[in-house]
C-alpha cells in the first residue's frame, strides 16, 4: 500500500515579491538575518535550494490526482497562499504542510470537509513525512503532544469532533458502513503509501487487539480492493502492497510479544500448494498477544517439510490453513504425525468443508474462533 516520498525541507520563507518596499520617512526597515535576498522568476521559483512546486509535483508527492488538489484549492482553500490569477500554481513548504495534514486527516477517516477544517486548523509542520527517529519536532507551547487524530476525533488543543456521515471511504472503495480507520486504510492503500497502512494498522492493533483490527478495518479493505479489481481488471499493485503491508505489521506484533507460557508449541501452517497466507499469520499474531507461542511456517513449505516440523516440535496442536479447495485434501493430515504426538488437529480457512474432515479434525471457521479454540486447548 511505492511509498509517498515528502522531502524534508528547511523551514525557510519563500516570497515571490521581488522588490523591497520604500522606507517609510523616520522608520528603520527591519532586514532579516537570513533574508535570501530577491526571489523568483517568471516560473515563481524561489532562488534558495527549496523551489515551490507544480501542481503535478505535489500530487505525486501526497498520492492524489492533480484534479483532487485543485479542488482542495477550490473548494476549501487549500492551495498555493500567494497565487496570482492567471499564472500557475506553485507550492511553497507552508502550503504543502497544510495539504499533508488533510492527507494524514484523512488517513485517520476523515472526510474532505473535516480534514480540510483539521488542516486550517492545526499549526502545520514542515512538509515531512517520514522524519528521522533522532529529531523530534517540539510542540507549541501548551498543546501537550499536540494534536492526534484517531478513530474520527481531533485531540489535544481545540477539539473538534468528526461527525460519521454517509461517506463510503476509499476513494474508490466500496466500503459502506465501514469504520473511520477501514475508511484510511483505504485511502493510504490506493495511494500506494505503505509507511501509512503498516501505522494505522499497527496502531490499531495496539488499541484494539488483532482480532478487531482484522474484523472490522483490514478484511473489509482486503474485500474491497478485491472486488475493485475485479470490476476494472486493474490494481493488483493496491492488493499486493495491502498483503505485503498487512503482514509486516502482523509480524511485528510476534516479534514483540511477551513471552509464550505454553511448554508445548502450536504449529501452524497452510497446507502444501497453498499460497493465501495472510490471515494464518493474523492467527499467529493474536495467539502470539495471548502468550500461545508457536511456529509459523510459510507457504513454501513442502509436504515432508511440514511432517519434519510437526515430527521434530511436539506440538499440542496444529493448525492447517487451506483458502483454495483443490489445496484442502484430507490426506495431508494422514501425512503428518498428529496422532503420535498426541496433538490437537484443527484446520482453517474457506477451502474446508467440515463434511470431508476426519472425526478428530476440528474446523475454526472465524480468526476469533480459532484464537479462542487453541489458546483454550493449549493453555486450558
């Protein structure tokens, strides 16, 4: 969900005024200390290293189309604060912090009218979208952190509360009485910005649980960037970076989790030939919060490699994945030591039907069900 690339500029003023003004009779003409000197040209460039930019530049740099930027301008006035009629547009760093911080509302679910009034009001930083661990920018005075919205509310100084309407969110998506954060996950996922899907779902995820985050923001995403595609027969970049994006952030969730209390691991696994993965390592993710340690195995895994890893871990459980049918057969557990291990079987995923399962074999037919069945049947 390729990255928006924001440079991180100088805070610097960029007139385009040519001339100095007349000293006023008795006055002193205050001169700054950094003042550049004259600036501009025909093309309102500025003369330092830090030139305003076109309208396409800065699309290119939110991720928007160059249309939604003049209608930002027109409609909520966020556009270039000294343009002249009839000349073109440029942006200078004040006015692309602005748009930044309509995007980053928007991100959060907002929608256009309330990102615009977010961004108006909010002391705008420096165009930066990904600032260096070491520097942290420092709030004005009396805004405690600063303001964060979250979840469709503004915090921090001078609150203002989004009101949900009947925006489907995406841009694009069809995601009809999907949540705030379903809504920007969206957004940042056609935009093709994965540093912001990979932080709303990493911060979802630490509010809401990974169960939650799946429920009710990722998979209704993952639905509708799917059915996108198959409507215009195009996106598969949108689906792809979502997948790649949404797995990172899972895995970030086990490679930080407290450690496992169960003295027998839970593998899981998709079966052989299987390559949907995604929500099996979700499983992986909110077992590993509930302290269920595990092993996770990648979809490359092959058949004699699956019955090594059940045969060499002495699992209390495993848990097979399948998505596809043709994938789901039930000789693959005849193939693994289930029994002489003395492990739980279940399997998961929509390739299975419960009619063609072995009696010991349980189905989990939801990630809430399958984190409440094996957390219960490894930790009692």
């Amino acid at each position: 969900m390729p990255d928006g690339l924001l440079s991180t500029g100088q805070n610097r003023n960029m007139s385009r005024v040519t001339t100095r003004p007349e000293p006023v009779q008795g006055q002193d003409t205050p001169i700054p200390s950094d003042d550049p000197g004259l600036v501009g040209g025909p093309d309102g460039a500025a003369s330092d290293d830090q030139p305003r930019l076109s309208v396409a530049a800065v699309a290119r740099r939110l991720g928007v189309a160059p249309a939604t930027l003049r209608t930002w301008d027109r409609r909520y006035g966020l556009g270039p604060s000294d343009h002249t009629s009839g000349r073109h547009r440029r942006y200078g760093p004040d006015d692309i912090a602005r748009l930044e911080q309509m995007q980053r509302a928007l991100l959060r679910g907002a929608s256009p009218m309330e990102a615009a009034r977010y961004a108006r009001t909010v002391a705008a930083p420096l165009p930066q979208r990904y600032p260096d661990a070491t520097e942290q920018q420092t709030p004005p005075e009396g805004s405690g952190d600063g303001p964060m919205m979250l979840s469709g509310v503004l915090g921090g100084a001078g609150d203002i509360k989004l009101v949900s309407g009947s925006n489907t969110g995406g841009r694009g998506l069809k995601l009809t009485g999907a949540g705030p954060r379903a809504r920007g996950l969206g957004r940042a996922a056609l935009a093709l910005d994965s540093w912001s899907v990979q932080r709303l779902l990493i911060e979802s995820m630490d509010s809401d649980g990974v169960v939650e985050t799946w429920q009710g923001m990722l998979q209704p995403v993952l639905r509708a960037v799917s059915e996108r595609r198959q409507r215009s027969g195009s996106g598969i970049e949108v689906l792809q970076l979502l997948v790649d994006c949404a797995s990172t952030a899972l895995r970030s969730v086990i490679a930080t989790a407290p450690a496992p209390i169960n003295p027998r691991p839970v593998v899981l696994a998709p079966v052989p030939g299987e390559v949907q993965e995604l929500e099996l390592v979700a499983l992986a993710a909110a077992l590993a919060a509930n302290r269920v340690g595990h092993r996770l195995f990648g979809a490359a895994l092959p058949r004699e490699g699956l019955a090594a890893a059940v045969r060499r871990s002495a699992p209390a459980a495993v848990v097979l994945w399948a998505d596809q049918s043709h994938y789901a057969s039930s000789r693959v557990l005849d193939d693994i030591p289930i029994t002489r291990q003395r492990a739980r079987a279940f399997v998961a995923g929509a390739g299975w039907a419960q009619q063609a399962l072995p009696a010991h074999v349980e189905l989990l037919d939801s990630l809430e069900t399958a984190v409440a069945r094996v957390s219960e049947t490894v930790l009692g």
